[in-house]
C-alpha cells in the first residue's frame, strides 16, 4: 500500500512541474535583474536593428531553435528596422554566463540601445514577440 501512495505523490508532483514549465515556457517576460543589461555590436558579432533587435541563442541539436529562428526571421522581416541575431550558445559561454541562459532556444528583445527588454526561454509565439517589440519600440 505505501507503494501505491509513493507512486501517487511522485506522480502528482511531476504533473504539477510539467504544467508549471509548460505555462511558461516561451513567455516573454520583463528582465527582473537589478542593473541593465545591455548588448553591444561586438556581443552580437553583427549590427543591432535600429529599432529593436531579436537575439536567438541556440544550439546545433536544439528542435525547438529550428522553429524559433523560422518565427524571429519572418517577424523580423515583416518590422522595419528590427534585425535577428542568432548566437550558437557553445560558441559564445562567456556571454551565455553572462546573460545566465539556461536552455535553448532563448530569446532576448533589445531596444535600439541594445537593453534587454524582454526574454523568453523556450519557443515564443509570433504574436507575443510581435506584442515585445511593439512595446521595445
């Protein structure tokens, strides 16, 4: 019988985590670190758009980064002045630590100063990076 009980606890718990995780997963949020961050060209490797930017950090085995860079790119040419940087996270640690990306994909919304405005871990809607840069801009 205590089996069954463990069994049922452990199995209520990873339910919860996945519905947790699931809810927000892709979200993009306002950064809530004290200070700014802040990206510059050299960062990036290539210029920052002049309104706002999409940084993508991926990986070579990463899926979901398949579908979030087809997203940030078609975004990205439907915005005047936005651009989409994608970053292969194994290449760049130092800003990865820096920045403190957990997981691929991860999604940073800069302002034309090259700030982070929004951040999203996980594959973000096209409606809610549409949503992040209205409010970047």
């Amino acid at each position: 019988m205590t089996g069954l009980v463990v069994c049922v606890v452990v199995l209520a718990m990873a339910t919860t985590f996945g519905l947790l995780r699931a809810g927000r997963d892709g979200r993009l949020r306002v950064r809530t670190k004290d200070g700014t961050v802040r990206l510059s060209e050299a960062d990036l490797g290539g210029p920052l758009g002049e309104r706002a930017t999409l940084v993508q950090f991926s990986t070579a085995f990463c899926q979901p980064c398949r579908a979030t860079r087809r997203v940030l790119a078609e975004v990205a040419g439907m915005v005047d002045g936005v651009e989409h940087v994608e970053l292969d996270a194994e290449a760049q640690l130092e800003l990865v630590r820096r920045l403190e990306v957990l997981r691929t994909p991860t999604v940073l919304v800069l302002d034309a100063a090259g700030r982070v405005v929004r951040r999203a871990a996980g594959m973000p809607r096209k409606a809610d990076v549409i949503a992040a840069l209205g409010q970047a801009v």
